[in-house]
C-alpha cells in the first residue's frame, strides 16, 4: 500500500495523455503541408519574382527562409490552441494546476533546435551574399556598392542612373553619353547600374529586377544584373527626398537585344545636340560647377536638377 501511494506521488508517473506527443502529432503534417505549399505552390510567384538573376535569388532566399519559419509559426499556433481547448478553465474546477519546477529535456531541446536554425540561417545569408553571389548577383553583400570587389563575366551594359528631385534620368556612356528619361535594357546581357544623385540623397529600385541602391551625392553606387525576360518593370526611389517622392517612379522596359541596339542608336542620333551641352560623363556630378546642365535637360524635355521636376498634377507649377 505504501509503495502504491508512493509510486502515485512519484513526478515521474503518467497519470494523464501524453500532451507532447499529442501536440506533435498535430503540428507535423501541418508544419509539412505549410512547407510544401510555400515552397511548391506560392513560392514560384513570391516577390520580387524572376525577371532578372538578383529577383530570381531574392525569391529563392525568401523561400527558404519562410519554409524555415512555418514549422516555428505552425508549432506556436498549435501550441496555443491546444492550450485553449485542453488546459483552458472549466466551471466548477478552481484548483490549482500541477506545480513545473523545469523539464530538463525540453528546455534542452529547445535551445538546441533554436541554436540550429539560427545558425543554418547565418551560414545560409553569408554564402548567398558571398560565393553563391558571385554567379546569381545577388545583392550589395557579394561585393557591389561604391567599390565592388567582383564582376560580372564578359562586358556589361553601363547605365548610370542619375536621380534629382524628383525624377529618374539615364545617362548611357557606351551610346555617347547621352541622356534620357527612358530605361531600356537588352534582356540577356549583364548589367551594370551606375547610381548617383545630383541633389540631395535618393534611392534606385528597380522592383521586379531585384535591384535596389542608394543614390548618393558625389557617389557611384553600382549594382549588378542580368535580365533574363523581356517585359515592363517598375521603378521608384525609396528614399524619401521632398514634397514629390511618391511622385517621383516610371516605368522600364526589357526588350530583344535587336530592339535595344535600334533604340540606342536612335535616340543617340537624336540627342547628339543635346549631348553635347551635358558635361563630360563622370561618376558622379556637382550641379553647382555646371551651368550648362539645366539648359541642356530643358532643351531635352527633362526638367529637374536645381530647377526640380514637378508632376503634371501639381496644382502650382513654378
């Protein structure tokens, strides 16, 4: 009798379901079902999508870091409403539950599988940003920005990007420099986007290409891409920069390398007047020591740099 009573009073005798394994068998298929349609289902229309290698590697990072963080979410969930529903109070039962001193075991494996997630995700990041970003460009990480540390195999098209309140020019040095407001990109062809500001601090993002730098006065800015469809593409400055930023976006377009090659030429001869009035291309430009530079972008229709560019809706143009 003594030994019954004991052996009743023992911490380590069942008296009750298994509530661990109850709630494991709950979260494994959905963890497992959440995993697959992530993956397999939404993943291949995730943002930024696969317009260009940096888009495509951004999406396939973020699917590997949502398939890592269902199972976590999923078992919270679960967790939680099975807490609801099992241990939730019921009327007439005010006792007090069972005193939890610890439990070595869980507390164990807790730090261990959060220990492994955290740390697949640094060797994960580090090798997307690093290696694996020298044949995707993946992003700043692999080396881009003001001195990047690596490029892209053969010639790149050179595009700079030259951002002023509140609008996009583009300068094409390897067509005589000249200067436009459209973007047109060869699909195939790596690219390299040349980014600066000539006023105060703004931000390149070309969001369907994945490609995204800060402009910056009297800084080169570079990124690198390869566009791999043909089509429109967004772009916008994700800085704020005065009264029009939300106004400050156009659009881009992809097409054949014929298609491109035709445009250039064309817009090059066409602009041949204005391109000489432009000061010699640079990585950068200070639009205090160029008196030229407003009078050549009037006469091209592009307004902006100490003039500013203001939207056709603005109520009060200067």
């Amino acid at each position: 009798m003594a030994a019954s009573s004991a052996e009743a009073a023992s911490p380590t005798a069942r008296t009750g379901p298994n509530h661990g394994l109850r709630i494991f068998l709950i979260w494994l298929p959905i963890a497992v079902i959440a995993d697959w349609l992530l993956y397999f289902v939404y993943g291949p229309h995730m943002p930024p999508g696969t317009m260009s290698t940096s888009a495509a590697s951004q999406q396939f990072d973020i699917k590997v870091m949502s398939v890592l963080a269902a199972p976590v979410f999923a078992f919270v969930v679960v967790y939680a409403g099975y807490a609801f529903i099992v241990w939730r109070h019921r009327e007439g039962d005010d006792t007090d539950g069972p005193p939890i001193y610890g439990h070595a075991r869980i507390q164990a494996t807790w730090i261990t599988i959060s220990a492994v997630i955290v740390l697949c995700l640094a060797a994960f990041g580090t090798y997307e940003l690093g290696a694996f970003g020298q044949s995707s460009l993946a992003g700043a990480g692999a080396g881009e920005g003001p001195s990047p540390i690596w490029k892209p195999n053969g010639t790149p098209l050179q595009i700079q990007v030259i951002a002023q309140q509140w609008r996009f020019t583009y300068r094409y040095p390897q067509y005589g420099g000249f200067e436009t407001t459209a973007l047109y990109l060869p699909v195939g062809q790596p690219i390299q986007f040349n980014v600066t500001s000539i006023d105060v601090i703004h931000d390149f993002w070309a969001y369907q290409l994945g490609v995204k730098a800060d402009a910056n006065p009297g800084v080169n800015n570079i990124a690198y891409t390869t566009v791999e469809h043909t089509g429109t593409f967004e772009v916008r400055c994700d800085e704020l920069c005065g009264l029009w930023h939300g106004a400050m976006f156009n659009q881009g377009n992809v097409v054949s390398v014929a298609a491109f090659q035709a445009w250039a030429h064309k817009t090059e001869i066409k602009l041949a007047s204005v391109t000489k009035m432009l000061p010699a291309y640079a990585t950068s430009y200070d639009p205090t020591t160029i008196a030229q530079l407003n009078k050549a972008m009037v006469k091209a229709g592009i307004a902006g740099a100490n003039g500013y560019y203001y939207p056709p809706q603005d109520p009060v143009q200067p």
